[in-house]
C-alpha cells in the first residue's frame, strides 16, 4: 500500500526522522508509538507530505507523493488530526461534505453522488440522526465523529490518525476505536494510528512501531513488539503484555515508571 | 452611490475572508492595519505627482502596494517559525495601523492648500467621484472578490484549522498568500477613492454570518451585497440628518452606527456562544 524508503527529516538541522524505512500493509492497523516528542506525527505529516522528507521518499503504489498534487494525495490518504476544535458554526452536515472537496472543483457545489457518499459516510460512523447540529457545540467525542465521517467521505484508501484518543473520555475512546476497528475489518480500510497510549493501541492494532530516538525502535507484530524489556527502553515504564481472558485482546498492564522502581529496589 | 456600493461590497467580503483565514473574529481591514497603509499609499499619491503617471493610476497603485507592504510587515510580525500568533497579529495590526495613519496625519498637516481635501477624504467619503474612478473601483473589486470566492471551499477547510485544509488537500501556503493579495488589493481600491471607512469589514461579515451561517459559498456574495447596502443606508442618514451642512462623511456615520453594535458582539462573545 504504501513504502516509506530510507526518510530523514529535520527541523533546522535538528534531527527529527533519521533513516525510516517500513511498509504500510493492505487492511491493517498499524500503531506508530513513542514518547511525546519522538517524531511521530512529524512521521505521520509525512505520509501525506504536509511535509516534506529531507532524504528519501514515501511511495504510494507505485507513485511518489512528490510526484502528486496535494489534491490528488487527498483522493487517496484521509488524515483525522490531532486538534478538532472549531469556532466557527458549521453544521455536522457541512463538515462532511468538506471531504468530498478533493473531488470538486472551485464552483462546483455537490453531486448527487457527492450527496449519496456524504450520507452514507454520516451512516456508517453513527451520525445521521444529528446532520443540523452545529460542530463547535459538541463535545470531543461527537466532534471526533465527523471528523471521521469527513474522512470517509473522501473515500479514501488509507486512514492516518493522531493521537485520536488524546481529548476524549474513556468511553469515547472506546467508541472511536471500535469504530474504526469495525471499518478497518469490514470495508479493508488500511489505517495508520500515532499515539503513545500504550494499552489502547496494543488492544486494537495489527502490527506496531516503536520509535526511539528518532528511528525504528522495533516493528512487528503488536505482541512481539510490546515486550517489556522494549516499553522499558522507549516508555520507561515497567509494564508486560498478557492476553485478556475476558476479551481475547492484548491486554498492557503498566506497572510503574522505571525511574519510581529503580528508587524503591 | 455606485462608489459607495462598491467599496462597501470590498470591506465587506475582505473583512469576511481575513477572519476566515485567520480565524480571528476581530479580524478586518481595518484592524489589521490595512486600511491605513492603502491610505498611507494614496495620500503620498495625491500629494506627489509622479511624473509620466496619471493620479488616477498612481493613487490606487502606491494604494495598493503600501497595502500588501502593511499585510506582510504585520503578517511577519506575529509569526513565530510557521505558527502565526493571533494575539500578536491583532496587536501588531493595530500597532502599525496607528503608525501609518500618524504617518497620514503628518501628510495631512503638511498639506497645505491642499488640506481640506485630504482631511475630508481621509475621514470617509463617497460623494464627488466620478465615473472613471467608479468604473476602476467596481473593477478591482469584482476582480478581488472573484478571486476569493472562486477559494470559497478553500477557506470553508481553513476554518477549519490549517492542518484540516491540508490534510483536504489544499494548499495552505499559497492559497493563504492568493486571498491576502486579494484582499489588499480591493482594499485598497476602496480606500484610495473613499478614505479610511471602519467597521464594514468588521461587522457586515458577523452579521451576516450569524444570519446565513459560516460557508463562504454563499457567506461571500451576500458580503458584497450587504456591506454596499450598508454604505448606501449609512450615506442615506449622513444626507437626512445633515441637509443643511453639506455632506456628512460617511466614514464617521458607519462608525456610529457600527461601533456599538461591535461592543454589543464583544459583551454577547463573553457569554461563550461560538461565532
């Protein structure tokens, strides 16, 4: 799906990205995960170049994103970002309708077929019952909700997500992630998530990546990655992952940070 | 009246955009310094002949370069690597607005004969122009206001925030240069030819968004029409309530009328309802 070849980025000769190289694979969750302040959604800017990689380049299919419009990469990749706090009135319904814009141009107003994919994508994330209300009234969790429903709505064939559960209540984060869980499963959408919350992502992702010092720490599956000799190295935490008995899922238990355990031992 | 529409139709969807942009409700032409820069522009143009150039393409052209100068020199000012500061732009705006409109003063003052002119014109006027520079206004502003609503969905996704718009597939940068551009030059147009006129870009676009909604696709024309509309209505009442003492500019009548109504929008914006 899509092939990330040997990128290094900086920030004013500062390094943020140093040598990444991986795949995205077709219909997986993959989990990108690391300390605040790692790189990781300097990685994930990347994927759709909101920035550009200083060395290396990031493929999609066949074709460099540097050889892309922005409007064509937009076609392809959706991204739900990190911030969705909006000030301005828009109703739920015109929001939608924004992820079609890669598909319009400059006076066009929407298709029937535009029209048909926006209620659909409304459909699918739970949201038809409230199309009139107004985003800036809402909370994180529904305004996280049509930020999704956008990103479907551009029929995309990768889903980036930052930090997607970083505003929300717990019960929220549940709802958004087996939202997406379900899309993933059902539709073979392929999503990318950026987090440094450990236990959600061990619960919903297919494979991880754990970014440390600005490289690949380690890449695999979740359970192979998420060691405890691995999360003591780029989390600093004491903390093992076990299979629940009660849902089936990978289950982290943290225990401590590193540097509490060393002063009590 | 044709004049008057015009530029009330520029300030009108400028105002409309700049907050969009910026997504800064106190945002405007006015506020942000632009509006004394054109007219820092026009006044050195209407004082000093330059040779070769007729004033009435040298007047709109100083306008307007002083104009994307003031946007750029406030612009710069408030950003801080890529992130622009909104409290730093509104402050810096008002800042260099107040240098360039003492600048205005101090032409003004050394004017000489040439004073009562100048004063008049620089407290908002519409009447006395003729049919040259009204085809020149109406031109530049239907020019800008294509441009900008030619990127209504655009800037519909950077309301949004920049990394939506991006992330929608627009291209942030450029796009916010084009409508910075466009936004100078109507206003520009509309203050080389009828002074420095507050409030319209300011408050046509809260109305109007509070009456139809934040999309640009219809919030941008229906900006053009009601801020000519208010020019007009406002030159209406400068002609009823002084008959007798010849034209009232009208410049001092929108801020009348308009700046109450803003105060009444800062006391409601307290109260926590979006905009």
């Amino acid at each position: 799906m899509m092939d990330i070849k040997n990128l290094s980025f900086d920030y004013r000769d500062k390094i943020v990205l140093d040598q990444i190289d991986f795949s995205i694979k077709d219909g997986e969750i993959l989990g990108i995960l690391g300390p605040n302040g790692c790189g990781k959604t300097t990685l994930l800017g990347n994927l759709n170049r909101n920035l550009r990689p200083k060395i290396g380049c990031v493929l999609m299919g066949e074709k460099d994103l540097e050889d892309l419009k922005k409007k064509e990469i937009a076609r392809e990749i959706a991204v739900i970002p990190q911030t969705n706090e909006v000030r301005f009135s828009f109703t739920v319904k015109e929001v939608v309708a924004m992820g079609r814009m890669p598909f319009q141009d400059s006076f066009a107003g929407e298709s029937g077929r535009d029209l048909e994919i926006i209620e659909n994508a409304m459909d699918r994330v739970g949201i038809s019952e409230f199309t009139e209300r107004f985003i800036n009234t809402m909370s994180g969790g529904e305004r996280q909700r049509v930020i999704i429903a956008r990103a479907l709505a551009q029929t995309p064939k990768i889903l980036l997500m930052d930090e997607p559960t970083l505003h929300l209540d717990i019960s929220a984060q549940f709802d958004v992630l087996n939202l997406i869980h379900d899309l993933s499963r059902k539709e073979k959408l392929t999503v990318v998530i950026v987090s440094h919350d450990l236990p959600m992502a061990a619960r919903y992702c297919d494979r991880v990546m754990l970014i440390h010092n600005h490289r690949i720490h380690a890449l695999g599956k979740t359970e192979d990655v998420l060691t405890p000799e691995n999360m003591r190295t780029v989390f600093n935490v004491e903390a093992d992952l076990v299979k629940d008995s009660k849902t089936g899922r990978n289950l982290v238990r943290l225990f401590d940070s590193c540097t509490n355990s060393e002063k009590s031992t | 009246m044709a004049l008057g529409f015009f530029v009330g139709a520029g300030l009108g969807v400028a105002g409309a955009v700049m907050q969009a942009i910026f997504r800064n409700p106190m945002a405007s032409p006015y506020i942000l310094g632009l509006s004394s820069g054109a007219s820092l522009g026009a006044a050195i143009g209407m004082l000093f002949v330059i040779p070769f150039i007729p004033t009435l393409v040298s007047v709109p052209l100083l306008a307007f370069i002083f104009c994307v100068g003031t946007m750029f020199l406030v612009y710069s000012l408030s950003r801080v690597g890529s992130a622009v500061s909104m409290e730093t732009l509104l402050l810096s705006g008002i800042a260099v607005g107040a240098l360039l409109q003492a600048m205005v003063s101090l032409l003004t003052y050394m004017a000489g004969d040439r004073l009562e002119d100048l004063v008049f014109w620089g407290m908002g006027s519409i009447s006395g122009a003729d049919w040259s520079e009204i085809a020149l206004v109406a031109a530049l502003v239907i020019f800008g206001s294509f441009v900008m609503m030619s990127h209504a969905k655009e800037i519909n996704a950077m309301m949004m925030g920049d990394a939506h718009a991006m992330d929608l597939g627009v291209n942030v940068r450029n796009t916010r240069l084009i409508l910075l551009f466009a936004s100078s030059l109507v206003t520009a147009a509309a203050v080389c030819f009828a002074g420095v006129i507050g409030f319209v870009g300011l408050i046509i676009p809260h109305i109007l968004r509070i009456l139809v909604g934040p999309d640009n696709r219809s919030l941008l024309p229906l900006c053009m029409l009601g801020g000519g509309t208010y020019i007009i209505a406002c030159d209406y009442v400068a002609h009823i309530i002084t008959p007798n003492l010849g034209i009232l500019p009208i410049g001092i009548i929108t801020a009348l009328i308009g700046a109450p109504y803003f105060i009444y929008l800062l006391r409601r914006k307290k109260s926590g309802v979006g905009w």
